[in-house]
C-alpha cells in the first residue's frame, strides 16, 4: 500500500503543475500585471513611474512564461510563472497584494471555515443517509413518492433563495439568531445555526435522492433476499447489511470532499459574514489578488488530490475485498 | 418550554454582539469593503478614512457644521498663510502646531520595544501586548511623514502630484532610491530641501511656485505626523510575518486609536485616554440649531467610548440589522429605497411610515461628487473643435434626459449637473445663474430642458438631419463604453440607446470589464463614456482641472478623460487655480463654465444625493463629504438604544414548535406502516 501512496504523490505533482500554469494563464489572459497595478492603486493619481514601481516590487515587470533576453535557463526561470510557483511547492505562499501574509490569513481563516463546514458535513450525511433509508424503506408507498417530490423540489431551489429566505424567516421575522456576524470560542455557535441550518436543508434534495438510489440498487441484491428469506426485520436488513454494502458509492462522494472543508463557502460565508477561507477566496477574485487566488487554488488541488487518496484508502477499510497495489 | 420561558424573560437572541457590550457607551457600524491601507502614506479611499480619519490628525480640518466647508485648524495652531518669495517664485508655509498634544499609548515609545528577540514577536496577539507608552507631538513628525511621501517602498499616490510643488521632492526619492535596502531607512538622516524643522512645534515647507490649494492638502491624512519609533518598531524582523505594520496598525493623537484590527470581520477604535479632547462646535448652518446640532455646543468630544465596525459584505444583513437596532445608522441600497423613504411631489424625500414609526430620521446632502459622461475629443466623429461635431455634442446634450435617468435610476437621488463644480463648493452658482442654457431655459422659475426639436435641428446642422450623414447618407452610428454589463444594467443601457434613438442616432453599447475601460481611456480609442470624481477638497480647481488641457489622459497620466484641450479654458484655468476666492476667481469660473457648456466635452450628468438614516438614539450626525473625523462629534444613549431593541427582536418561538409538533405528527403513519409491515407474514403477491 505505502508503495501505491507514494505512486499516487507523485503522480500529483504533474497535476499540480498543471493546474497551476491553467491558473496562471487564465488569471493572465484577463488581467495584466499593468492591470493589477491599477487595480492596487486605486483610479486617482496613478502616474506611469508608480506603476512600474509596483510591478517591480513585486517581480510583475519581468515576461510571464518565457523570457526570449535571459540565456539558457533563464528563459523559463526567469519569468513571472516560474517566480510565483515554485514557492508554492513548498507551501511559502508568499504576501497578498496588500502586503498581508497568506498563510498567517489562511491560518487564521481556516478555524470559521470549518465551524460551518464540518456541522454542515456531518449533519447534512446523517440527515440526507436517514431521509434516503426512509424513503427506501418505503419505497413505493405515498411517502416515498412524497419524499421524492419534496426531494425534486428541494433540489430546484437555489441556495441563495435558502439563505436569504433562511435569514429572512429565522432571523428577521421571528428573531432567534443574529443574521450574520461572527465570533470566537462557544459565542461562534449562535452565528452558525443558521448557515449550518441552511447548508443542511439545501443538501437534503440532491444528497437524499443520491442516497435512495444506491440503496434501492443494494436492495435489489441477493443477499437482501436472502437475508429477509431468513427472517431478518427489515430495519435489520437496511442497517445492518444494505447500508454496510452501500458504503463505497457512499464514500466515493463523502470522503473526497472532507479535505476540501478547509476551503470554506463561498456564498454562505459572504452572506453570514463569517470571515473564512471561502469569503478570503471571493475578495481575493474581485480584489484581483494573484497571490491569493493561486495560492487558494492550489491548497484547493492538493486537498482534492489528498481527497481522492483518502476515497481510495477508505475502500480498503470497508471493503476487504479490495488492495491496493 | 425552556425555550419559552426565555423568551418571556424578554432576552434578546439576535444580538450579534457580546453581551459583556450591552448598555455600553459604543457606537455601532458596518464596512463594505476591508482596507487595503491604514498607512496615512498610502491610504486615499473612503473605506480606509472611515478609520485613519480618526486616528492621525493632520495639522487642519473641516468644520463640522458650517457650509460651505471652512478649514480650522487641528493640531495646528492657525491656519497658515502662504508667503510668497522670489516674486513668487517660491511659496512657504510655516505651520506651528500646539504644544502638549500626546500620542496614543503605544509600544513603539517604549525603548525596550524596540529590541524585541525572535520569540518575544513570536508570542504576541496584538502589538498592543507589548508595554504602552507615549510621547508629546512635535513638528519633526510632521517633517518625517512628508519625507515618507518619496519612500521608495511606499506608493504615496500623491508622490507625483506634490513632487511638481515641495522643493527638492524628486531630488529626494532618488536619494532613497540609491539607499533602498531591506529593513527601517531612518528618514531623520536625510535632508529634505523644501520642508524644514524650525523649531521643536514648528516647521516649514516650500513650494515651487504658487499652489493655493496646498493647504487643502494640509487637511488629508497624507500630512499627519508619524512618529519615527513606529516605522522602526514596525521593521523589526517577524513583525511583518504576523502583519504587524504601520499600514495595520495606525498611531495618532486623534480621539480614537485602532484596538482590534480584523479587516475580515470586525474593526474596533477605541477612546484614546491621552486625547486632549476638544469642545463641540457652537456655531453651524442656520439650520443647525433647530435641527438639534447645538445641544451639545462647548462639550469636550468625543463622546463615544468605542466604534464597532462589523464587515457586511451583503446589503440584505447589513439592512435587517439597521432595522434590528444593531447599526445605528446606514446608507440606502437601491433595493430598499422604497421600503425607506418617501419621496414627495416636489422632490423632496422623508422617511416612510414604517421608519417613522420606528423613530429613524433620514439626512440628504448633495454630495462634492459628479458623474458625467463625456465625448473623446480626439473621436474623429464626437471629437475635435470643429462646429459640426460641437453642435453633434450640444444636440446630444440636450436629448439625453437626465432628470428622466434621475428619476428612474437613482429614485430621484441627485441633481442634474449643469457645470462640473457641485453646489457648495466654491464657484457654483444657485438658480438660474446654475443653469446650462445649452440644454436647458428658464421657465416658470424653475430650469428646463429644450425641447427635442432644438436638439434636432442643432443635429441637422452639424450635417446629420435625421440621424443620418447627409453627406454620405449612412446612418450615425455612435459607441458608447461602459462598465455595466451586468443582468441589473441591461434597463440602464436601453435607455441610453432611447436617449439616442430620439435623434435618430444608432447607439451601439459596448460593455467591458474596467481594466479594459482603463485602457481604451488611456488610449483615446473610446468614443461616449461614462466617469465620476469626487472631491479631494473643496476647490473649483480639484473639479475644473477635469477638463484642463494639459493634463488629457493620452497624453500623460492626467485625469482629463475626454482629451478636452481649449487655449482660452487652459489660460484662465492657469490664472484661477492660483487665486483665493474672491469675485475676480468667480468671474473666472464663470467664463470657464460657459466655454466648457458651449463646448460640451461632457454631458454634464449629475451630482449625486447621499442620504443616510439614524436611529432616535444617535444624535449629531450632520453630512460631511470632507471631514472625515466625524466619529467623535457623535454621541449615543445606550440606554434607549437597549430599550428599543428588546423591543423590537423579541423571539418569536412557537412556529418553530408547531414545526416540531407536525414533524412529530407526520411520524406517526410511518411508525404504523412499519409495524405492519413488520408483522406481516408474507409479502402480499404483486
């Protein structure tokens, strides 16, 4: 097994690479360094001089991918692409436009982000695994059809109509929890009840439905007949041996996300004011903040990448059928 | 049931603040947008005044009350007069500033502060973790702050402007330049020629020339003091790392000082124990006293304890809790101008029924801005000094309906710009000497726009009858630029395109991101566009030189976006932004205005409305576009403030118990299906 990990490791540094030139040119092909540089200092009084001072400081004055004047080496090093991705391999994301350092900001953003991602997580399985079981466990009754109506109809609402409507109802009208805002230690629990509330509920149509299919494919199985040729409580079957069964496809879209729960939300976060890595993200665009944007998606693909290993590890626990070589 | 009981206690629940803070003498407010600088050096944009403006003092301010705005001095002891040497060849400004003025407690006056070891840094939360200390204001931090304007690390964007003006300025920045190495430069080392220490509350500086608006200048946060043991404490290794800078962690000697610097979530100033404290002003506007801005005249400010800023990136939340009572006062969104004010038959705008009842009161100042959409003048279509296209421009002038786009668009927010100056600022004039007789007349007492015949036979005499070339006979087809491209923007473009179709003129949209904006204005290749400014200070000049030859956007970096170039405009411009205020500068104005209407580089727009909402508990809020410090003329009854919130956030809870009453109910059927099941002996045949 260590062997495979250290194969999938390696394979992820490609990957990376890849994902960070299709970054770099995207965020190129529509802002030029000249264009941040404005951006950063603002639309009054910018003269040429302090423009071209800005893009030095920060090395945005030298060729983006290839630099035809340096020799040898140098055409690929020596150019604004090589300069900014290299650092990042080794996790020194550098200073933000503003001059604010990344990873103390990423640091101190991660613990708001996982406030409300990790209750959203777990919440948000147990209630869509427990809503898919009843409706498989009744499948085709009233409520099973019911369940997959109310199921279709959650899943066409957008999320933003959740938490404006979320805020709207809970907050505003009948005034149980604060709109938005945040805060450290225990307060942080009442600013979370509601976007936690909400990212559970808006999860409840697409996650259940998924959940019902794959048990309903598992109950079709023989060692359900059997099983209930045995004389096993359905609720036996379904706990016990159906669920069991069902666990890769499960942990298939369950396990690759956990690592990306440090990346926060991007809309819960704006709309509730809780400063974390998803709102970090968003500003970062809008502010055109190379340095943030890269550095965030780059922790965004070595996330998916350790998301992807850890789906593939978890198979092995709940399947012994499984090795990996 | 406990949840009932609670809420018949009357405890609040929403309440997003702590509640160690209830009752507490602290004003509440929103930010936007997280400053990008708090460095007096670097920071130019409102968001980042919001908190600088309180903290650094530069040796001038506005009058909180009197309009049109006056400059009084601050730290200074006068207002100082320029003196003229050379035969005007240089001018001086001497200013004195008081003596036993304190800065805030701050580390950075603490000797030992200044060796701190790798772990000591290390372990602090806040610089403020660090024994506090303090020192008297002297004119060599004024002295050290403008030498920072030339740091070659720093980008002062008024480095270029005041390098034309302070003697010796350019000289300088190169002298930093070929110093420039990592760590603290010790700026007291190195001589500037044009600003001098006199003596420890004096100093001096000397400008190229004549530059009356200088003293404006004196009055930005670009001029306050820094003192020299901040920017070294500030540079000691590890700082940086844990974003301990001078441009997060502003010191000053105003009334409040940065205690908590969140910019992603929350910012808090606090009352700063060594303020000298000054006494609220006593005279205003005519209207100040009934208005109830005397009450407090004559009483040491500030009256706040502490301002609590919480970031608000959405206008829904931030709205919900203005009407929650837990900001005390907002700005209007567009979405929510309907629901908050009532706009009269005249114009004029009150608080809706649903404010009122709430006690909120509304304030409206037509704010020193103005938005204008200009022609290129090097279009070789709209442009140029030719009479075709200035009476292409006057019939495009008249057409385009900006009262209509006023009313539609801004729910009547503003007023139509007749001249570039704004009302209030010296230079504009009132009634029917305001008035553009190029697309409007006199009528009834009141200005109104010419009809649309004139502007089509101006069209037709600038060679396009009926919208049409009448010497090539294709169809005028204009461009307009523009930034708006969003879903929301699409009403706004069409009824561009109709103020156009009026004339016959084809209008051909082209939406674009800003950066490409930028470059199509940079460039001159734009042809109708849209821009804004807002004042710097509250000169004619900081308007006018919007249109002043010399300074057109192609060919430099001036902020004459329509390349408008006129020798008499460019002359007279010369001689008024040298002038003090007297009827020769008016005369002046006058002459300049008249040659840009005839001319009509612009459409001239409109100058915006701010209008702002309080709750009854907030007292002394008047407008201001200039003052920035405006926190500490504030003052909050905390007490009332409580009252009303519990009144109006009592927690609503039994809908969410016959929730949970339904939910429990809807169970019952699904544990008898179970059951039945489960005691069924076989599957009944399908």
């Amino acid at each position: 097994m260590l062997a495979y990990i250290v194969r999938r490791v390696l394979y992820a540094i490609p990957i990376l690479i890849g994902v960070n030139l299709i970054t770099f040119v995207l965020f190129f092909v529509v802002n030029t360094p000249d264009d941040m540089a404005r951006m950063h200092l603002g639309a009054k009084r910018v003269t040429p001089e302090a423009l071209e001072k800005w893009k030095q400081e920060r090395g945005y004055d030298r060729d983006l991918l290839w630099n035809e004047k340096a020799p040898g080496l140098g055409k690929v090093t020596d150019t604004i692409f090589f300069d900014k991705s290299v650092k990042l391999f080794a996790f020194d994301f550098g200073r933000a436009e503003d001059r604010r350092d990344i990873a103390h900001e990423i640091r101190t953003r991660m613990g708001p982000s996982l406030a409300l991602a990790i209750p959203v997580f777990l919440v948000g399985l147990a209630v869509n695994i427990t809503f898919a079981l009843l409706m498989a466990f009744f499948r085709a009754t009233y409520l099973d059809f019911w369940g997959v109506v109310l199921c279709v109809a959650m899943m066409s609402i957008s999320t933003l109509f959740y938490i404006i409507g979320g805020q709207y109802m809970v907050s505003k009208i009948l005034h149980l929890v604060p709109i938005s805002g945040y805060d450290g230690g225990f307060e942080a629990a009442k600013f979370v009840i509601l976007p936690v509330l909400i990212g559970v509920v808006s999860g409840i149509g697409s996650g259940s439905r998924w959940y019902r299919t794959i048990f309903l494919e598992e109950m079709g199985r023989d060692y359900v007949r059997t099983a209930r040729a045995k004389g096993l409580a359905e609720s036996v079957v379904l706990f016990r041996h159906v669920l069991k069964n069902a666990m890769i496809p499960i942990l298939t879209g369950a396990v690759v996300v956990i690592p990306l729960l440090f990346m926060g939300s991007l809309l819960a976060e704006s709309f509730f004011g809780i400063p974390g890595l998803g709102s970090y993200t968003i500003d970062a665009i809008q502010a055109q903040d190379f340095a943030v944007v890269r550095s965030m998606v780059f922790i965004g693909s070595v996330l998916y990448i350790i998301g992807l290993l850890l789906t593939d590890l978890s198979y092995t626990v709940v399947d012994p059928r499984i090795r990996l070589e | 049931m406990l949840m009932l009981f609670v809420a018949g206690c009357g405890e609040v629940w929403n309440d997003p603040y702590p509640r160690s803070e209830r009752g507490a003498n602290i004003l509440y407010s929103a930010f936007v947008n997280r400053p990008k600088h708090l460095d007096p050096v670097q920071s130019y944009t409102v968001d980042e005044s919001l908190f600088t403006r309180q903290v650094y003092e530069p040796p001038l301010h506005y009058h909180y009350l009197k309009r049109p705005y006056e400059l009084i001095p601050l730290t200074a002891a006068e207002v100082p007069k320029p003196k003229e040497i050379d035969g005007g060849k240089f001018t001086v400004y001497e200013i004195r500033i008081r003596p036993g003025i304190r800065y805030q407690p701050h580390p950075a006056f603490v000797e030992r502060n200044q060796a701190l070891s790798a772990s000591e840094i290390k372990k602090l939360k806040t610089p403020y973790d660090l024994p506090l200390g303090t020192r008297e204001l002297v004119a060599a931090d004024y002295v050290y702050q403008i030498k920072r304007l030339a740091h070659p690390r720093l980008h002062s964007p008024i480095y270029g402007l005041m390098a034309e003006y302070i003697v010796g300025l350019p000289e300088f920045a190169d002298k930093l330049k070929k110093l420039n190495r990592p760590g603290w430069i010790d700026l007291r080392e190195h001589v500037l020629a044009g600003v001098e220490e006199v003596d420890r509350y004096t100093y001096r500086v000397t400008l190229k020339g004549r530059y009356p608006q200088f003293v404006y200048w004196l009055a930005m946060p670009f001029f306050s003091p820094i003192p020299w043991e901040a920017e070294k404490l500030f540079h000691q290794p590890g700082m940086e790392l844990k974003n301990f800078t001078l441009d997060w962690w502003p010191v000053g000697t105003g009334p409040y000082m940065l205690r908590e610097n969140n910019p992603n979530a929350r910012m808090v100033l606090e009352r700063n124990p060594n303020y000298r404290g000054m006494p609220y002003p006593s005279e205003g506007e005519s209207s100040d006293g009934e208005a109830g801005l005397l009450k407090d005249a004559g009483k040491t400010m500030p009256f706040i304890d502490r301002v609590v800023f919480s970031r608000e990136k959405e206008s829904v939340p931030y709205w919900n809790k203005f009407l929650q009572g837990y900001y005390d006062s907002a700005g209007i969104s567009p979405e929510n101008f309907d629901h908050a004010v009532r706009v009269a038959v005249d114009g004029g705008a009150e608080p809706s029924p649903e404010m009122l009842e709430r006690g909120i009161e509304l304030s409206t100042a037509v704010a020193a801005t103005v938005f204008y959409f200009g022609f290129n003048m090097k279009d070789p279509v709209v442009g140029g000094n030719s009479e075709r296209a200035r009476k292409l421009r006057q019939a495009i002038s008249i057409a385009v309906d900006m009262e209509e786009y006023l009313s539609i668009f801004l729910n009547g927010r503003g007023i139509v710009a007749h001249s570039p100056v704004p009302p209030g600022i010296f230079g504009a004039r009132e009634g029917s000497e305001a008035m553009n007789p190029i697309t409007h007349v006199w009528r009834d007492g009141r200005e109104q726009r010419r009809a649309l015949a004139e502007a089509k036979k101006l069209l037709a005499e600038a060679g396009y009858p009926e919208g049409t070339d009448a010497k090539t006979g294709a169809p005028l087809v204009l461009y307009f630029d523009t930034t708006s491209r969003g879903p929301g923007d699409k009403a706004r473009l069409d009824w561009w395109r109709k103020q156009f179709e009026k004339l016959s003129i084809q209008l051909e949209v082209r939406e674009t991101d800003w950066n490409r904006f930028q470059e199509k204005i940079r460039k001159g290749t734009q042809q109708v566009y849209g821009l804004g400014w807002h004042a710097d200070y509250p000169d004619p000049e900081n308007f006018l030189f919007l249109l002043h030859g010399p300074q057109a956007r192609t060919d430099g970096a001036g902020s004459n976006s329509s390349n408008y170039a006129s020798a008499e405009f460019d002359a007279l411009f010369e001689r008024m932004k040298s002038m003090p205020n007297s009827p020769k500068r008016q005369q002046i104005i006058d002459r300049m205005v008249e040659i840009a209407r005839r001319d009509a580089p612009w459409i001239f727009g409109f100058h915006p409305k701010d209008y702002t909402l309080r709750h009854q508990w907030l007292a002394n809020v008047k407008p201001n576009d200039m003052a920035g410090n405006t926190m500490q003329y504030l003052r909050v009854d905390p007490q009332r403030r409580a009252e009303f919130r519990r009144q109006w956030n009592r927690p609503v809870v039994w809908p969410v118990l016959l929730l949970l009453l339904a939910l429990a109910i809807s169970v019952v059927p699904a544990v008898r299906t179970y059951r039945k099941r489960e005691r069924m002996a076989a599957r009944p045949a399908a």
